[in-house]
C-alpha cells in the first residue's frame, strides 16, 4: 500500500504534469489532447489510478485478504437496518483536518 497520495489540487496537478509532459514527448502523440493520448498508450490518469488502488486495498482489507488487522483502519457501522450486507464502514468524526487525507478517510469519503 503507497503511504502517500497527494489532498491538494496543486500536488496532484503537479504530479499528473509529468505524466502528461512525458506522453507528449512520444512520437505521433504530440498533436493529441492528453485525454486522447491516454486511451491511445493504454493508460489511465494518476488520479484515477490512485482511486482504484485505494479502492482495492479497501476489499483486500474488508474481506482478509491481506494479512493485516481491519480495525486498524476501519470499523463497521452497528447500524443493523441498511439493505443489502453487513460491510458498511463507519466513518468517526474527526476534529483534525490531517485525518481527511488518510486513507481510511479518503476511501470512506469516495464509497459515501
């Protein structure tokens, strides 16, 4: 699991413009928009990678597959009237903003 990934827009535009500057440089690809050149390479933004990779990391942890104790991340809501499974993850309020870039927050946030 990645310990970091950029909150800011600034660090994340920052990081994606390496991305895009180096597609640019491919032969043929110049004259291309970089939403256009990423399907073209088979390749996804930073940011949506990111995303899929916490998403991920958040069913190996839900469902044991990887060997790491759950309730050091998340905890399941005890709310027993939800439709659906029992997999409902609670979300604790927080009283630092620091916490909103975790990712047991994050992931939490992008599942809603």
């Amino acid at each position: 699991m990645y310990p970091w990934s950029p909150s800011t827009i600034h660090d994340i535009e920052t990081i994606e413009s390496i991305q895009r500057r180096f597609t640019k440089r491919i032969h043929g690809l110049h004259s291309f928009s970089y939403k256009s050149r990423l399907p073209r390479l088979n390749l996804q933004s930073l940011e949506h990678r990111r995303l899929l990779t916490d998403l991920v990391w958040c069913y190996k942890l839900v469902f044991g597959l990887v060997i790491v104790n759950i309730k050091d991340f998340f905890e399941y809501s005890t709310v027993t009237q939800t439709r659906g499974h029992t997999y409902k993850l609670f979300k604790k309020s927080n009283s630092r903003s620091i916490r909103t870039t975790f990712f047991c927050e994050r992931v939490i946030n992008i599942m809603g």
